[in-house]
C-alpha cells in the first residue's frame, strides 16, 4: 500500500518537473543527438518595439512580434566533439544588409538587419559577413533573459566593474558591486544592458560572452538536470525560431554533453559615428582557423560553368546552392561544347562527395576546375531544365 502511495507521489512530482518543457517537446518532437558535422545556429536577441503613440510615458513595449532590433548576435557552431565556438558580432557592425523576398536592401548596422526583412535578411547578412552557413536561427525576446536566467536559479558571475545606471524608458535600474555576484533575471538583464563604460558595444559583447559561460557551466552540472525543464519551457515562451528537428536534436545533444565552450568576437575596430568596421582579413584566418570544416562543401568557394546546360541553368543553381548555405558560389564563363554529363571537379575528399549529394546528379572529378575554387560544378546536358 505504503510502496503504491509513493509511486503515484513520484509519477506526479515527475509530471510536475516535467510539465513545463511538454510544450517544446510536444512541438518539435526532438531527441538529443551527435551532429555527424559542424551546425551553425543563429541565436539574437530581439528588442521590444515600443508603442509611441501612447500617452503615457515611459512608452510602454508593444506585444512581441520579434520585428525589432537585434542588439546580441551571435553564432554558434556545435561540433561532434562537444566543443562549441560562438562568435559575437556587435551590433553595430557596417555592413552591406542584402535583398530578401523584397526587403530594403543597402548599408547600414547589421542590427537593422531583422528590422528591414525579418530573420531571413539577418542570417544572409551574417553568412556574408563570415563566409559560413547557417543551418538556423532563434530569435529571443527580452523576456527570454530574465525568464531563462530564474529558470536555472540564476548565474554567478564576475562583475568586472562597478555598474549603476537608471534606464526609465526600459524600466530598468543597474545597481551591481564589483566582483563574483550571483544574480537574478532582472539583474542579468541590467548586467548585459549597461552602457556607461569606455568600451561600449565591445563591453555588452564581452559581458554578454561571461554570462554564457557562466549559464552554460550551471546548466552542464548534474546537481541542476532537475532544472532543465523549466529552462526548455522558458526559451519555448520567448523563442521564435526556424530550427529544424535535426538542428534542435544536435543542439539539445551539445548542450547535454557538458559543452566546451570557446568564445570569440568579430575582428574589427571602431569607426565612425558609434559603428564597427569588420576587418574582413582577420574574419577570414579566424573562421578558417576555428570554424571552418574541410568535410563541409559549404564551407568551400564554388564554381559553376555551363558547358552544355539549358540556359539559365547555372543562375539556377547558383540561387538553389545560396539558399542551402552556400556563402561563397560563383558562376564562370568557359567554352561551351557537347557534355552529355555534369562533372564536379577539385580536390578528392568529403567536400567533394558532399557537393555531389547536394547537386543530386552528375559524376565527380577528383582534378581540375576553375582558377581560384575549391570546387567547380560543369554543367552537362543532364542538367534539369530551369523552372
């Protein structure tokens, strides 16, 4: 009798920890796994809009609609290893914000980026920022912060400096002594939004970096699995996101496993009116020499030449490699002629079989190509007709 009593007892209390992650399970239907390659998720933190023809002062926060500013970017490689590499990018990164389905195109900071379009505008930016493709994003709302960081107890973390600060219009006040304090979700929030100290936007980003080393060691500690529950059902409430079951499986995988976490910024410096100028040199060594995969044929320049293809064919294909990650796709001019079958050429390897997969037809080539890339696509006759 006395055993039945205690099982029903622990059936219910584990219904009770468990309920709020149902939600997020229920909808993705994800169970953690080990990528087989790098995944490349965009995570941003989206800020409220806020509704200015109200009354009353300070203007209060519309409903979220996650169209607002992005002011924390920053992307993620999970790799098979555990290890994971996150890459800050500051907000107000120049960059040339790109075209999609329609959306202002120009430059400007890359935080108007998911203002101008939408997520979909922000993620070409950052893949042409750093070469690397993404496999999906989530955006967070401000709500996200305090909810996740009560979810998990709160975080300890070493404040580097004396913050106090009044923000009316967010209704947020800073008042944190220097040292290792441990702190709530409001005072998280006020910890990572300071803005009065000498290094600005390059401040937020290595404060921003310190929490998530932080929440990621309390997380990975097997004295708080009880809390992982909450913690899901917090980022389901304040997370749009466009993740497929496959990337949230990797990532659920990543995050289980006790993740070394490496962190990096942007290479760059400060230029003029309050911006950051990339230094696309520096991007360049750091991504090849902390994210780049040489197995991803994404990760590779590609060139594509139409030898004896329908018209059109290379454009094509050129648009259908960009929107599966292709950063780096070019097209070529060569002499046409008769070529019953398609050809990949370049070096023999991963990249190329991966290449291969991807296209879906034609035969590899383990030599040759065009000057100046990794891989070369010549389009045969075999080549599908444009739609």
């Amino acid at each position: 009798m006395w055993f039945r009593v205690f099982l029903l007892l622990a059936l219910a209390g584990l219904a009770a920890l468990i309920s709020p992650a149902v939600p997020a399970l229920l909808k993705y239907g994800a169970v953690p796994s080990t990528p087989v390659r790098p995944v490349n998720v965009l995570l941003a933190g989206v800020t409220p809009n806020y509704d200015e023809a109200s009354p009353v002062w300070p203007y209060p926060a519309k409903s979220e609609d996650y169209t607002g500013l992005t002011d924390t970017i920053i992307l993620a490689q999970l790799r098979a290893s555990g290890e994971v590499e996150l890459l800050s990018i500051p907000r107000d990164t120049w960059v040339n914000i790109p075209s999609v389905g329609g959306s202002q195109a120009g430059y400007g900071k890359i935080n108007a980026a998911n203002r101008r379009g939408g997520p979909e505008v922000l993620v070409q930016a950052v893949q042409n920022l750093t070469g690397l493709p993404v496999d999906g994003y989530a955006l967070l709302s401000l709500n996200a912060l305090r909810d996740l960081t009560n979810a998990s107890g709160g975080v300890d973390v070493n404040v580097p400096e004396r913050m106090q600060y009044d923000d009316n219009a967010g209704k947020l006040h800073v008042d944190l002594q220097p040292g290792m304090q441990h702190l709530s979700g409001p005072q998280v929030e006020g910890f990572l939004r300071f803005r009065h100290d000498n290094l600005g936007d390059i401040g937020r980003v290595t404060r921003q970096q310190l929490y998530l080393q932080s929440l990621s060691q309390k997380l990975t500690s097997p004295l708080n699995v009880w809390r992982w529950p909450s913690v899901i059902g917090a980022l389901d409430r304040n997370t749009k996101a466009g993740l497929s079951r496959e990337v949230i499986s990797h990532t659920l995988g990543a995050l289980l496993s006790g993740p070394k976490i490496n962190t990096h910024t942007l290479p760059g410096d400060f230029g003029p009116s309050g911006t950051w100028t990339a230094n696309r040199s520096e991007i360049r060594a750091l991504i090849s020499k902390s994210f780049s995969d040489p197995s991803d044929p994404r990760s590779r320049s590609v060139a594509i030449a139409n030898i004896d293809a329908p018209a059109g064919a290379a454009r094509a294909l050129q648009d259908k490699l960009a929107a599966a990650g292709y950063s780096n796709v070019w097209i070529v001019n060569l002499q046409r002629g008769q070529a019953p079958t398609t050809f990949i050429a370049g070096a023999a390897g991963a990249a190329l079989s991966g290449l291969r997969a991807d296209l879906g037809y034609g035969q590899v080539q383990a030599a040759g190509g065009a000057a100046g890339a990794d891989l070369t696509i010549l389009l045969g006759s075999d080549t599908p007709v444009p739609n």
